[in-house]
C-alpha cells in the first residue's frame, strides 16, 4: 500500500507580486518560528468557531469566512509588524484589502476540491490563535495554520505550511525585499524575475534565480516567493527543470520543502522525502497522517525500526484511524514481521468491523511472504475455527 502522496500542485497562492508606494528603507520582518503556548481562553467556544468555519468551507459556504476575514485587524498588524513600510494610511488599507482578497481567492480554489479538517488550536506568547487545519484530497494531505484574534476570532493571517513564511509575513518581507533592491542590477534582476513568473517562461525563471542567488536578499522572501509561483506551471513542458533547479538550490543551502516530498518519492529518494516531511510545522509533523506517511518512507527505506515506531505513532495520535493500522500492517509486511501482522488484522477485525481475507491482504505490498508463512496458515485455521 503506497499512502496518497502530498499534492504538488495548486500552490499558486498569495502571490502578491507589487505593493506599490513602499519607502526603500530596511523592514524587520518577524520570525515565523513562534513559541506556542497552551490555550489560554474559553476552548469551547473557539472550537465552536472552528467547527463552524470547517463546516464553511467544505459547504463551499464562504460568505462565513469572507464575513470573518478582518481588513482592520490586517492593517493593524501590517503597521505594527512594519512600520516604515507604508507612506499613508490608505496605503496600508488598500494593501490590507488586496491581501484579505488573496486569502479568500485562495481558500475557494482549495474548497471547491478538498476536504478541510479542523485539528485543534494553540496560543502564542502574543495572544494570537493558531488554528490547525488539514487538507485532504484523493491524492494526499496539507496543512495551514489559520492566525485569528483570541477575542472576536477573526481572521488575520493564512499559513500553508509549505512555505516558510505565512502569507502576512511573505507579504512584508518580499516587499522589503522589492524595496531594498530597488536600483542598480538587482532591480534589473527582480524585475525580470517578475516578468518570467507573470508569462510563465520557466526558462528564464530558472536564469534569472540563479543569477539572484549571490545578490538578491532577504533570501527566504526570494524562495518563498518562487515556491508560491510554481505550482501554476506544473502541466509546463520545462516544468521539471524548474523543480530540480528549485530543489537543487534549496538542498545546496540545508533547506526543504513539503512541497517537494513527491518528487523525491517517484525518483525513490526516500532519505530526501523523508527530510522533506520532516521540514514541516510540528503540529502538522506530529498529526497521524504524517506519521503514517513517514511510517511508509521509512518502510521503503527500509529502516524497519523507525517505519514501526511511526506506524505507532499515528495509531497513538489518532486510535479512531483507520488508514494508520493498515500502514502499521504494510510495516509488518515490509519486514517480514507476521506475528504482529495477524496482530493488527485482529485488532482492523475487532475494533472496525473489516473482513480480512486473501484478496485485501494481496492489495498490500510484500503480502507474498505473510500468505506462504506457517503464522498466516496457523491463524487462518483458528479464525476458521472460531
């Protein structure tokens, strides 16, 4: 059994390419990696709110969101997370208008095919709600952090953890970026970057990032942004060029990407997937599906030990989920490990009700072996018995 892989596409959000009227002075921009803390106010009622927006969305039912969504409170984090980045009042409105815009362009094209899974919510040492959500589509899972106000829970910020920044602080740092490499060659150099992306020309991408690697800075504002520009290319003939440079360029540097955890898998570099599941959020890392999915990688690996302790991992995160006891079976399948492979279909018996015969076992990877064994003969006459 091979889990649904994590999508590749569709990542062609926020993709806030000029922010007119920004002054050419340095713009700290806040880390993205915030300590969280317990939740510190009345859990029922934001879960409520949660429930509330899960059900929006996969009601396709956005006048919820749209209504949640606070341009106010985008403007005020936008003028105390930069303050210098903006010459006027409505400057800032505007920007905050345009960027709640891209939130809810980008929710709709993710709401019309996917499924949306609340997971649970933390606070930050500001105050600020994280709200933890799952994606999950026929082809596999993502996740995104929701940023909301512990008090009215609106809306002020939207996190795909693909990416290393959210979409508040993308918006900040690539305009500082803009702004501090507004003369000489760099601006020659953004401004073409610009121009590739806009008309699709992978080609000149791809020329243009390497030209930037040396020069161009903030460096994560530059990544961010191209990660967030190719998921619009992938039916591109030269799209698989622009993947490997991309990926080229980020191992050259120690990072990595979610993003690119199925391209690793289909060229069987399972050692590179693994780290690119391993580069997301905790809270996303920890969730039964990414155990299980690293339970697998591991499994392929095969690192027999580590795919074990991940399968376990997942049923321990989830009890109530399914896929993670059949992945913890296809584990045992891999390492030849029948007695605990006749332990879990007990326990898919017993506890979901499923008939385990020869045709769902030969639907499993590596099942040969477990079908030939002496232990699969033995329990088999018992279940028989029984």
């Amino acid at each position: 059994m091979q889990l649904r892989k994590i999508l590749s596409g569709y990542w062609a959000i926020l993709l806030i390419i000029v922010i007119s009227g920004c002054q050419s002075t340095n713009v700290e921009v806040p880390t993205p990696k915030i300590e969280l803390k317990p939740l510190e106010l009345n859990a029922s009622t934001l879960f409520t709110f949660n429930i509330q927006l899960e059900t929006a969305l996969n009601n396709t039912d956005l006048v919820f969101l749209e209504n949640q969504i606070s341009t106010s409170l985008i403007t005020e984090k936008l003028t105390k997370r930069a303050p210098q980045l903006f010459f006027t009042s409505q400057q800032v409105n505007k920007t905050a208008s345009q960027f709640k815009n891209k939130i809810i362009e980008s929710v709709t094209l993710f709401t019309k095919e996917f499924n949306w899974e609340y997971l649970y919510s933390e606070t930050d040492s500001q105050g600020q709600v994280a709200s933890y959500y799952r994606l999950e589509t026929s082809e596999g899972y993502n996740y995104f952090t929701i940023w909301l106000n512990p008090n009215t829970f609106q809306i002020f910020d939207f996190h795909p953890v693909s990416f290393e920044l959210s979409g508040l602080n993308f918006l900040i740092s690539f305009t500082s970026l803009m702004s501090e490499n507004s003369a000489g060659d760099n601006k020659q150099l953004v401004d073409d970057l610009l121009v590739a992306v806009q008309s699709q020309n992978i080609q000149e991408i791809v020329k243009v990032y390497k030209k930037s690697e040396d020069s161009i800075s903030p460096k994560g504002a530059l990544d961010d942004f191209v990660l967030r520009s190719i998921g619009q290319f992938s039916a591109n003939e030269n799209y698989t060029q622009l993947i490997e440079f991309i990926i080229g360029n980020f191992e050259k540097r120690g990072k990595a990407s979610l993003m690119f955890e199925g391209y690793y898998f289909q060229n069987k570099n399972f050692k590179a997937a693994i780290n690119a599941v391993n580069s997301i959020q905790q809270f996303a890392l920890m969730d039964s599906k990414m155990q299980s999915e690293l339970a697998m990688l591991y499994g392929y690996d095969n690192n027999h030990t580590l795919a074990a302790k991940h399968a376990r991992a997942a049923i321990l995160s989830n009890p109530l989920d399914e896929e993670a006891y059949f992945v913890l079976l296809q584990v045992a399948f891999f390492s030849e490990d029948h007695h605990l492979a006749t332990e879990v279909i007990d326990v898919l018996i017993a506890k979901f009700d499923y008939i385990i015969d020869t045709e769902l076992i030969s639907s499993l990877e590596n099942h040969q072996a477990f079908l030939k064994s002496d232990i699969f003969a033995t329990w088999s006459n018992e279940r028989n018995q029984s």
